[in-house]
C-alpha cells in the first residue's frame, strides 16, 4: 500500500537558519512527489514537485527538494528560513499513470522564532 | 484566473442533521478530488472524478456520504446524518492532465 511518512510532528527554527522537513514514502513504482505549505485557515498550496529527470527540484518561496530513490525519501529545505514560512507542510505522493488521489503525510508544522 | 472556490467556508449544524458541501473547480480542470482533513491527521482521500467516468468512490468512509459532479463542473459533497465524527475540514482539489492538484480553501464543517 502506499503511505507517506513525515517523521517530524513539529519542527521550531531560528529566523535565517537553515530548514530540512523530512519525508518518506513507500510506492509500489516510481511515484510523483509533491509538498504543499498549508497557512492557518488556508487550503494547500503547491511548493514544488517531481516528476522525472534531474532529482534535485526547485520550488517557490525559495523551497527545493531532492529525491533519492534509494532511500525512498523527498526531503524539503531551505537554507534561510522567515518568519512568514510558518506554516503546515504536507509531502504527498501520487502514482505516475494518471490523475489518481493523492496520498499525503500528517505534516509537519513549522514554527519560525526569532 | 480563478482558482478552486468552496462554499460555504464554515457549516455548524446539528448532529443527525444532512449538510452539503460544494466545489468550483477551476474552469477546464478534467479531474475534481474530495479530501478530508481532521484535527491532527493528515489529508485522507474520499472522492474523485474523471471526465466522465464513474467516480471512484473507494475513500468514502460510510454510505451516508455521497458526491456528485453536474456538468462535469461544480461538485457538490453530501453528508447525511452528520455525526460529531464528521467533524473536520474538507477539501476540494482539481487538475489537468499534468497531474497537479490545486487545493480550494476548504469548508470547515462543525457538528454539534
């Protein structure tokens, strides 16, 4: 079965310090990767994705994220975390064949500090 | 140009009490998705259309929930016999044929 995991529940940064947001995932094939940011009372809003080709996949807001095949992972960072990146951050995974449902991680909630 | 839009943003009502949920998609988008979100969990899928094929009906989570899609447009999600369980945020998604879900901003749905 398909599942996505973000092992970290809650995740506090310091204003300018670097962010990694772990995600794993466990798909039968080679899936489509995808993170969303969710602000307070907002829906979701698209980060960044993977599809194919060059691992390393650049977002908006200043986001990237690399997939590695071998580790079943698709972690998200961001070397100079603001405050406004507070958020919920969501990892999903949809298969390749199709518009299908995604399947998502519980998310990560990110705190920014000063 | 517009985005997915939902209706109403926040719904109160009764327990036992039948609610409906609806869902603009973004105009041209083939495939419109329902997802819920509860306190603490993640996104859990309910629905899914496609054109014009039967929906997949496989995350519904009991027959007092159903969804139809006139037009291949607007969707609307029923939930009959609201139960506090119910409880939660849901959400409508659409896409192309590129496979990129774009998110509405939810109807948030209390029972008391």
């Amino acid at each position: 079965a398909q599942s996505v995991t973000q092992p970290d529940i809650h995740i506090t940064v310091s204003e300018g310090a670097s962010l990694e947001l772990r995600c794993n995932y466990s798909y039968g094939a080679t899936p489509y990767l995808f993170w969303y940011v969710q602000s307070p009372g907002q829906g979701l809003q698209l980060l960044l994705k993977y599809f194919s080709g060059d691992t390393l996949v650049q977002g908006i807001k200043g986001f990237e994220a690399e997939f590695k095949r071998s580790q079943s992972s698709f972690n998200l960072r961001k070397p100079s975390v603001h405050w406004s990146d507070a958020a919920e951050y969501f990892c999903a995974v949809g298969a390749q064949s199709g518009n299908t449902p995604l399947v998502f991680g519980k998310g990560t909630r990110l705190s920014v500090i000063a | 140009g517009a985005g997915v839009s939902q209706s109403p943003s926040n719904k109160v009502t009764e327990k036992g009490k039948d609610v409906e949920l609806r869902c603009d998609p973004i105009s041209g988008h083939t495939a419109l998705y329902w997802y819920r979100q509860s306190l603490g969990q993640g996104l859990e899928f309910l629905i899914y259309f496609q054109g014009n094929s039967a929906p997949d009906k496989s995350g519904l989570p009991s027959d007092r929930f159903s969804a139809e899609r006139t037009g291949g447009s607007v969707s609307t999600l029923t939930i009959q016999r609201t139960q506090q369980e119910d409880s939660a945020v849901y959400l409508c998604a659409s896409s192309l044929e590129d496979r990129v879900q774009y998110f509405g901003p939810g109807t948030r749905l209390t029972v008391t």
